[in-house]
C-alpha cells in the first residue's frame, strides 16, 4: 500500500495588507553608508558606460498613440540608416511597444538612448507589394498607431478603421514595390503587425552595431557634430477622423 504525504507546510493566509512606498530625494538626505561603500565600485563602472553624451535634443520627446514626437523620430532615423546598407526606404515604421522611455530636453547620454530602446532589436529592410502595405497600415490602425516616418498619411478611426493611406502625396499602388525599413523583430510579424510575414527581399544585418540603439546614437551623435540639437514635430503623419 502507497501512503501520500501532504505537501501542505499547514500555513493558510488569514489576512494581507498592502502599502505603496514612495522612493523619492527623501532617501538621500540620510544614506546608507555601508551601503554607498559596497556600490561604490559598481556605480563607477555603471556610470562609465552609461553617461558618455551621444548627442542632444531641442525638446521633450516621448512616444504615444496615434503620433507622437518620438516615434516620428525613430522611424524617420530607420529610413535616414539606409545609406549605410546600401538601400533606399520608401517609408519606416517603428513599434511603440518597443520604444520604453522618453528624451528630456538637453544632453542625451548612452544610458538614455538603452532606456529608449532596450531590447536586441536589430534594423531590418524588406518589400512588400502595395497590397500588403495597405494591410499593413489597416493592421497599424487597429492598433491606434505605429511610428511610421516622414510621408506617410494615414487617416484611421478611434474604433481602429484604415480610412485612407498615402505615401509621399500618393495613393498606395495594389501592384507595386514598395522597400520597408523597421525592426527584425516587426519584420517577423510580431505586434499585430502580420502583413510583414509576406516579406520578400528581406535585409537583416545580424552585427551588433546594428542594433537599432547603436543606430540612434550614430544620428544623435553626427547631428551634434554639426551642432544640431535633434527635435521632430507631430505632424499629421496619423489623424484620427470618426465621419
């Protein structure tokens, strides 16, 4: 005869209670110091990394839906990196989910650029026939906006309809070609973005200084070689309309 052992450790929960703890300057009018002499190593190798300044921004930059500054950005540098891989986007899309924090206004550093854009994601170029690009923009529509570069005019609903799409003043040509810039990660189809599963042509560089934030922080840093603080507007690249 099997017995069975309970793995009951006789404990129940008999009650909880919760508290929000709030971590502000107050902390740093009395610290730890056992606790700064154990960081101390840490934070000087840390900080050697992450504060080097990459460049800089006119204003306060985040990312949002259906536009936003940030976003606009990002895309607009994806099609601006094609020089370097030898390729000519007709236009760039870059997922909000991807884009993590925002730009204060002034000097931007290594470790801010990482907060911007901290996953291995690497650019990627493709083609997609015009049909795919307006399933692509109807996909990002009902979503409520994707970051989509400079000549892109999308017109959606709040209830997530492609209404109307143009590219560079035109209409979307069903039996064209168009070259897409955007991330390895979107270019597999990921975020509710599955149009880009009917990719062809597909250039995706696997070296790390590919990674889209070595990318960013090449922009940043030429536009501050040449004294340009970097800034980028919302300007109706996505417009809401419900009639």
């Amino acid at each position: 005869m099997m017995l069975c052992a309970s793995c009951s450790s006789g404990y129940r929960i008999v009650g909880f209670e919760r508290s929000r703890i709030l971590v502000d300057s107050v902390y740093d009018a009395a610290p730890d110091e056992a606790a700064a002499v154990f960081m101390a190593p840490y934070r000087q190798k840390v900080d050697s990394i992450m504060s080097p300044v990459v460049g800089r921004v006119a204003d306060y930059m985040s990312a949002g839906k259906p536009e936003s500054s940030l976003s606009n950005l990002l895309a607009d540098i994806l099609v601006w990196c094609g020089r370097d891989y030898g390729e000519s986007p007709d236009f760039a899309v870059y997922n909000i989910g991807g884009i993590r924090s925002a730009f204060a206004k002034g000097e931007v550093t290594y470790g801010d650029v990482l907060d911007v854009a901290p996953f291995e994601n690497k650019v990627c170029f493709v083609t997609l026939t015009g049909d795919k690009v307006t399933e692509l923009f109807g996909q990002i529509a009902a979503v409520g906006g994707e970051g989509v570069s400079h000549g892109v005019e999308l017109v959606i609903t709040g209830d997530g309809r492609l209404k109307s799409a143009r590219l560079n003043g035109k209409g979307i040509d069903p039996a064209a070609r168009y070259r897409v810039a955007t991330l390895d990660y979107v270019a597999q189809g990921n975020d509710n973005m599955s149009a880009f599963k009917s990719s062809a042509d597909v250039n995706s560089p696997e070296g790390d200084d590919n990674n889209v934030r070595y990318i960013i922080m090449k922009y940043m840093s030429e536009q501050m070689a040449r004294g340009v603080a970097v800034s980028a507007k919302v300007e109706g690249r996505i417009k809401t309309e419900d009639r």
